[in-house]
C-alpha cells in the first residue's frame, strides 16, 4: 500500500484466531460517541441526502448485509432505512465471542433494550428523522450468521456494508485487497456499497492480544475499491485522541467513509470519446 506509517502487527487474518477476540471487551468501548462517530454519521447521511443514487434506494431492499460486526450495531443502523420492512439484514461475524455478542445485542434490541446502542441511534435521528428507531428496526430484521468476509455469497445483497473491518483484520496488503474484493462482490451489481475505515492503523489489542491491521490511506482505500464500485462520496475526519481498544489512542489516524454503487465484477468499460 502507499500509506509509509509503519505497523506494529505482523498477522495475517489465516493466522488470527478470531476466537480469541473478545467482542464484549470491545464493544463496550461503544459506551461513548466518539467525534469520529457522529462525522462518519453525519457525512453518511449527507450522502444519502444528496445523491439520487441514494435516496432513491430508501425503503427498498429486500436483502442487507453488515460484515465483520464485532457485537457493534451502528453499521446495521444507518443500513436500516435502504430496507423494506419485510427485509432480512445480515449481520456476519466469524469468532464466537463476535457472534455471541452480536446475536446477544440483537436479542434484547428485539426486546426494546438497545442498551448502549440507544443513544448511537439518537445520534442518527437528529441528523435525519428517517433514522429514528433505525437500531431498535435493525434488530427486529436482524440475522446473525457465521461468513468469513472471503467466503460472503456473491451478488446476495442489495445494500452492504463494514465498518473498521478489512483494514483490521490482516496485516498483508494482498489479503485487504481480497477482502475487499469479496466484501463488494456479496453486493447484486447496483447495489448500495458502504465502508468505514480506520486511517493508517498500527495494529490493535483487546484484553491485552494483538489483532492484525493494515495501514492505508484514504488514497490506499479509494484504489482498493475503485474497480468494482461507482464512488459517490469519499469522507476523512481526522482521530480525536478519544480511547477505544484497550484505551488506546495512538494506533491510528482518522477514520474515513466511503459509499457508493457495486459495478459488479470490475468496472465497466468507458465507451470512446
């Protein structure tokens, strides 16, 4: 990758054993809205806000998927309003303790208990009323499944998203190249394609083991998924020194987002001027 900030993890994702990642540790992290947090939600809304390609999909798919969860529900939330009310969103993890968190938050969100969760979705309705209960929906739709990110369904979905995952999930720039692949791949050709992402990632812990991570910059991403996605907006904010994994605040830079339109396989061909 481009990006020149050196990391201090050496794994790859066949060499991690999700297992050991304790999804409630990190989660718990959640307690609190980060300022990265509420610009990803505003940037994110605004994008719906402003392209056709976007706003027009609200309410109208029938499929969704929310990749590399780790217990952590605000993803499925700002994906709630592209769903029709009869949808099914995914939410797809791999370790026991990520799917169990998960599959925990989404029960007691079936029961009206958002917990922590409640105040993220607040933080969305007050950029835009058409987010109001969007977590609280997300569970009542919500199906939690095992998929490695490189073994997703193709062309299953009609909106799909990560938040924070290819970036952290290895160390080799070959591998986030394939992740990433895949991820936008598991999206039916014209469907609506979100990612959020840490910038320039030096490798995390939660409960004190390393995780793999990958440093790229914004230009690393937008070169990643270029290929197979049409893309509308591309967001930065800069880190804000607030605690996350492990208490934490120097393994990363920033956070970003990037939405756009699944091409399918690879970009179309451009016709001749």
């Amino acid at each position: 990758m481009s990006s020149q900030v050196p990391s201090r993890s050496h794994l790859t994702n066949a060499a991690t054993n999700w297992n050991d990642f304790d999804a409630a540790i990190y989660h718990g992290q959640y307690e609190k809205i980060l300022p990265e947090d509420a610009a990803l939600t505003r940037a994110f809304i605004r994008a719906v806000r402003t392209h056709d390609e976007l706003r027009n999909r609200l309410g109208t798919a029938a499929t969704a998927l929310d990749v590399a969860v780790g217990g952590v529900l605000r993803s499925a939330g700002l994906l709630e309003p592209f769903t029709r009310p009869d949808a099914r969103i995914i939410l797809a993890d791999i370790g026991d303790t990520q799917l169990a968190t998960t599959s925990n938050a989404i029960a007691l969100g079936q029961k009206g208990d958002l917990g922590k969760w409640r105040k993220h979705e607040e933080d969305m309705a007050a950029v835009d009323p058409r987010w109001a209960n969007a977590i609280g929906n997300a569970c009542l739709k919500g199906e939690v499944r095992r998929f490695d990110i490189f073994s997703l369904p193709p062309a299953e979905y009609e909106v799909i998203s990560t938040a924070f995952g290819p970036e952290s999930l290895t160390s080799d720039p070959a591998e986030y190249r394939k992740s990433i692949r895949a991820w936008l791949r598991s999206g039916k050709p014209g469907a609506v394609a979100a990612m959020f992402y840490m910038i320039n990632s030096t490798g995390y812990k939660v409960a004190g083991k390393e995780f793999p991570a990958l440093a790229v910059s914004p230009a690393d991403v937008q070169d990643s998924v270029s290929p197979h996605m049409l893309i509308l907006e591309h967001f930065t904010t800069p880190a804000s020194g607030g605690a996350r994994e492990d208490h934490d605040h120097t393994t990363y830079g920033g956070m970003g987002m990037i939405i756009g339109i699944v091409y399918g396989d690879e970009r179309p061909v451009q016709p001749a001027a």
